[in-house]
C-alpha cells in the first residue's frame, strides 16, 4: 500500500507584531539552521584532480563542462574551490586576498562567472592559523572572513581542520564559523572537514550542514572500502540539512568503471554530498553517465533524509539499504572479493512488507522488473549492482524532485479563508511502515515580524517523535510544543521557516492537528 501522504493546512495564525512574545527565551545556538542542504549538496572540488594546481579558468571552464555536460541538469550545483585559493598573507588591512596570479580578476568576478551560469561557488578555509596547504585560515577572522566571502557571493565554505588552534576546542572553532556565516549578508552552506575528529558525530549536526567522518580519500578501490567501513557508526547522526561526508568522489580518478559505479552507489546511499572529484573537462563518457545517473542521484536526494547503511555481510559481499520517502527500499549489493559473486537478499530482509509481488527497478540497466522476493545479482569483483525495491503500492523508481513543503503551493482558497492571513503553515508527512517523518513550513505573511514562536499541535495517537531538526518538541507524543531554536527565532514578513521531525507510529501515519502559533489557534485545511 502506498503510504505517502501529502497534504497542506492553512492556519490563521497571529499577526506577530501585535501579539506580546510571552516570556520566550531565546535560546542558545544550537544549530546550523541556514536552510541549505535539504538534501545532501552536489556539486564539484578541485582538490582531489588538482590539489593547489588551481586558478580562474579552471574554475570558469569546469563551471561551463558542469553545464554542457549534463551535471547541471541532473542536480549538481556547487563549483568550490579548495585550499590554496589565496595570498600568503592577508593584506594590510587583514583581509584575505585571492592569489593575484592564480585569481587575477578576484574570486567576486568568478563568482559572478558561475552565478551567470545558474551554478553556486564554494571557498576554503580551515579552523586554525593556517590551512592545511599553510595558506592564511580563520581562527580569530571568522567574522571578518565570513563577511568577506559573502561579499564576493560566496555560496559554500568547506572549512578545514589544519593549522594552530590556541588550544580551543573543535566544536567551539567550529561553532564560532556557524555563527559567523549565519551574521554573513548571505547563506552560506557550511561543510565541516575535521576529519571525523573531536565525536564529530555527536555535535556536527548542531554546527554544519555536513561534517567529514574520516581522513581523505584517495583514487584507490582500498581507499573507498576503508571509508566506506566507517560510516555504519555514523548512520543515526544525518538528517535533512546535516549529513555525513564520507569525503569527495574519485569516481572517473584511479578506479575502474566498474569501481566507480560501486564508489558513487554506494555514497548516494550514504546520503553522501556528492561531490565530483575529477576533471570534469575531460572526462570519459562513462565517468559522465556515472556522474549524471539521475536514478541513483535520486536515491540520494530522496527527501526524506533517512541515511542507508550496512544491513548485513558475508565475507566479501555485503548488502545495503536504505528506506525511501515513498516506502519503497534502496539496495546496494556489493561485491568487495577478487572474483564475480552472487550477492543476495530477500524483500523481507530489506524491511518490506509480506507481499505477493514486487517491483524492482534497476539503477544501472535503468529497467523495472518483477520479483517474488528475492533480490540478487551476479556482481563483479570490486562492483555493486543498485536496485529501488517497492512493495505492491509504492512507486517503483524514485522522483528527482524534492516534494519539498513550499508554503505557495498549498495557498489555502478563497472560499475557506478569510482575506488576511498573518501566517500560513504547509506541511508534508511521508510514513513507511513504522516510521514518520514530517516537515512543517511557517510563512509570515503579516506585516510584522515574528519574534520567537511556539508552535502546538497534537499527534495521533501512537506516534512517538523520536528526532527533529530547526526546533525543540517536548513532549514527544501527544500534545507537542516546538519552539523554535535561535536561528528561526525571527520570521520576517513573507519569510518561512522550515521545521521538521521524525517519528515511530503504531499504525496511524497522519499528520498532527489543531496547531496553534504562540498562544492562538490556527486553521486545518
Ligand atoms: C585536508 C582536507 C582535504 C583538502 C586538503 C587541502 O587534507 O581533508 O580534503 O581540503 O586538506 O589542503
């Protein structure tokens, strides 16, 4: 049975400026909470093709192979710049400058570059004196940074770990570049690159929009499966705006074909940033159709947000799954031996309901087929084959597109609501078998802004929310209170908040009712 469930309520909610802000404190910063990375960013870094060998025209020429190419269009976005972009030293006012020989025209011009061709451009920096390259980093310049990469519209800083720390602590130089970009005069995505140091896991959802778990990959099949080997332990630590990064991609550099397709399988369903690590000017024709397999992108881009993992091994051939928005299941069988295996599961051993059939599409043959159960390929040595798994009912090949909650959509009609409407909330629920999740848009469509809210409204019974991100909920079942955390503390006229949770169901997946905004009642439509 299909359990996606979509639908909208327009509530009456109060004009923020005339209603008194009834003791809310405003709470410490807890989170990244910029709205970027909904869905784990895509895009492309010069580090792993190019290391410190980079200057404008590259920058400008991967921008248009981004384009000619196909990426654009199958949803990569970012064109970033690592280390080694700038002086050797910061000018005399102490800012930094881009290297006059590599950037002669200044990053701003590059930027404008990409933005022309509807593309993003990402910078470097580290938390420390000195990048990893020993170029000029940000400890003690963060503001001053932040400020001067969104005055050159920036769009994404992957900040590193490299260079002194004056004995301050990981999560607080990291903290201190969060609340840096979010005073920036433009969102800023904040990719963290500590190398999984520091439990990154245990703060880096609460600090960037996604954090490196392990040292830097290299274009070896070794390299790839030793990563690949420590992300189980980061699986429960992602969510909708922060994910793992188990580090670049190097597919098309230094593996077989055969390697890549497994290497980009096997991030898309990590939830992995995708991001390309070769030359994107040259690449081959396989590489591209790799790079570009909008099948398996969509796995990754599932809106959702669950992260997939490792759900069984045996010796070298191992199985991974991951839960899909739509009930339907991603698979990876992987093949990690010297020789071609049979890898197998069953529709029941990847979660899915008893059914008398299923549907299974395959990600890399791009082909829809029928089985009783089972789920097994003949995989080569070092390959994997990926395959979206549907119960009767489900979608049998994912949607590209993010069925993201936005607020113009779902405009509630005239004939069901009064002419003025202060504020508008839309929300999505997306329900599998035991699970929910659930995201939740606040529009401020009065005059004033609102200052600090808290949003009430009650689940059906037997849902028990069990994670959320851009809000507190307490308590998780029931009547639920979210306030908002520091980020979304203000909503300015016509602006939106986005808030979200996941959570447990006995069987009723529906959406909570009856919300109300700081006190007063709003409307289900
Ligand atoms: C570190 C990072 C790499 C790259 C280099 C640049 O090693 O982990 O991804 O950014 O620094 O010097």
């Amino acid at each position: 049975m299909r359990r996606l469930l979509r639908w909208s309520v327009a509530a009456v909610l109060v004009a923020s400026g005339a209603v008194p802000i009834l003791g809310l404190a405003v709470e410490p910063a807890q989170a990244v909470e910029n709205g970027l990375a909904r869905t784990p960013q895509l895009g492309w870094n010069d580090w792993n093709s190019f290391g410190c060998n980079i200057n404008d025209s590259l920058v400008r020429q991967t921008a248009d192979a981004m384009v000619s190419t196909g990426m654009a269009a199958a949803g990569y976005q970012y064109v970033n710049i690592d280390d080694c972009w700038s002086d050797k030293s910061r000018d005399g006012a102490g800012n930094l400058v881009a290297d006059r020989v590599k950037f002669p025209s200044g990053i701003k011009a590059v930027a404008d570059y990409v933005h022309g061709k509807g593309l993003k451009l990402g910078i470097y920096s580290s938390a420390g004196l000195t990048t990893c390259a020993g170029y000029p980093a940000s400890l003690g310049n963060e503001q001053r940074d932040a400020n001067t990469w969104a005055s050159w519209g920036i769009d994404y800083l992957k900040y590193d770990n490299c260079g002194q720390t004056n004995g301050i602590s990981g999560p607080t130089r990291y903290a201190t570049m969060r609340d840096a970009l979010a005073r920036a005069s433009r969102p800023i995505l904040f990719a963290i690159c500590n190398w999984g140091s520091d439990d990154v896991r245990s703060w880096g959802a609460a600090t960037g929009n996604s954090w490196r778990t392990t040292g830097d990959i290299g274009p070896r099949w070794s390299s790839v499966t030793s990563i690949l080997d420590a992300q189980p332990g980061y699986a429960d630590a992602s969510r909708p705006g922060a994910w793992n990064d188990p580090d670049m991609l190097e597919v098309g550099n230094g593996l077989t074909e055969t390697e890549s397709r497994a290497h980009f399988s096997l991030w898309a369903l990590l939830n992995a940033p995708l991001i390309a690590g070769n030359d994107l000017r040259t690449m081959s024709a396989s590489t591209r159709s790799i790079l570009t397999n909008t099948d398996v992108i969509a796995v990754n881009q599932d809106w959702g947000g669950r992260q997939g993992n490792r759900l069984s091994g045996s010796g070298s051939t191992e199985v991974w799954t991951k839960p899909m928005a739509d009930g339907s299941v991603a698979v990876v069988l992987l093949n990690r031996g010297a020789s071609t295996a049979t890898v197998s599961t069953s529709a029941s051993a990847v979660g899915l309901k008893a059914a008398s059939g299923y549907s299974v599409r395959d990600l890399w043959a791009h082909t829809t087929g029928t089985t009783g159960g089972t789920i097994s390929s003949s995989v080569p040595s070092h390959g994997a084959a990926m395959y979206v798994v549907s119960g009767a009912g489900t979608s049998p090949s994912p949607s590209t597109t993010s069925p993201s909650p936005s607020p113009s959509t779902t405009s509630p009609s005239p004939s069901t609501s009064p002419v003025t409407r202060p504020c508008r909330v839309s929300a999505v629920v997306n329900a599998w078998n035991t699970g929910l999740t659930e995201q939740i848009t606040v529009t401020n469509t009065g005059p004033g802004a609102i200052e600090g809210w808290s949003l009430v409204f009650v689940l059906p019974g037997g849902q028990t929310i069990t994670g959320g991100w851009n809000a507190t909920y307490s308590p998780g079942s029931g009547q639920v209170t979210a306030k908002n955390l520091s980020y979304n503390g203000s909503i300015a006229p016509n602006a939106s908040v986005s808030i979200g949770f996941q959570a447990t169901h006995a069987g009723s997946a529906g959406g909570p009712a009856s919300f109300s905004l700081n006190g007063s009642n709003c409307t289900v439509a």
